[in-house]
C-alpha cells in the first residue's frame, strides 16, 4: 500500500529532479508577531513530503492532499492537493518500490497562537500528521500562564 513515508515542516521547501530541499527543517514552534486585529502577520512556511509507492502500486493514480490546521480542527488554513500516477523507469528491478517528493513554500496567516497540525492524506484517508505550536513573539521571554519558577 502506498504511503506517506515522512513529513517535516521547515522555513522553505522545493522539490526538484526527484530531489527535496529543505531549509530550516525539522521545527516544531514558530515564534510569529500577531497585528492588532488579531490575526498574525505573513508567516513564511515550507513542508517536505516523501511518498513511497510499492512495486504493485505504480501505474496507479493515487490522490494527494496536504492540509494545515488548528489542533481544534474547523476548516483547515491551507489545503493543496492533486493526483499522482508514479510510473516504473525502464530498467527498474521487478518489486522495487518508487519515492516521489513534494514541497510547499508559501505564506500563512494564523488567527491564533496555539496548536496546529500539518495533515497529510493519501487516497482520503489521512495518514500522517506532524503537530507544531505557535507562540505570540511579542510574549517571548514571558512566563507562560500557569507556568512555575
């Protein structure tokens, strides 16, 4: 069965050739100012995604979606998605299983601080989830409510 092999959230991604290309991966807070309505400024965010389609699975379409969201659910900040067919190169040995990568590089707006999760989903079922936190800059440095010294 296909599967999402790994995710990571990182500060820029690309995928090329068949390559992924990560900056400032593998984080799991984000320090991001909030403007005074509210909602956050800007924030530049990037996801590396790995697919690993076993030998009995090429040739086949396949559906994709990656997705942010609150940890409370509601209707996800960003959703992309698509469909997949991964092929077998002339030459591959019969059984070997195919990588394919994707990236997302772009901007975000978060209407809070708090818990949120990259969510990604292969053929509608999701399968892989990485959960991060996103603090108010402008408290850093601060104690935390609840928090002891």
């Amino acid at each position: 069965m296909a599967e999402i092999e790994f995710m990571t959230l990182a500060n820029h991604a690309e995928a090329q050739n068949g390559l992924l290309y990560l900056s400032g991966a593998g984080w799991t807070d984000a320090q991001v100012h909030f403007s005074a309505d509210g909602a956050s400024v800007p924030f530049h965010i990037g996801a590396g995604v790995s697919l690993l389609i076993p030998w009995t699975q090429t040739n086949r379409r396949l559906m994709f979606e990656i997705r942010v969201e609150h940890e409370d659910g509601g209707d996800p900040l960003i959703e992309l998605g698509g469909e997949l067919q991964v092929g077998r190169p002339v030459g591959i040995p019969e059984g070997s299983d195919q990588r394919a990568v994707f990236a997302i590089s772009g901007e975000i707006q978060f209407p809070r601080a708090g818990g949120y999760r990259l969510v990604g989903v292969l053929n509608g079922e999701p399968t892989r989830t990485v959960s991060f936190r996103v603090h108010d800059a402008a408290t850093r440095g601060r104690p935390l409510l609840g928090a002891t010294g």
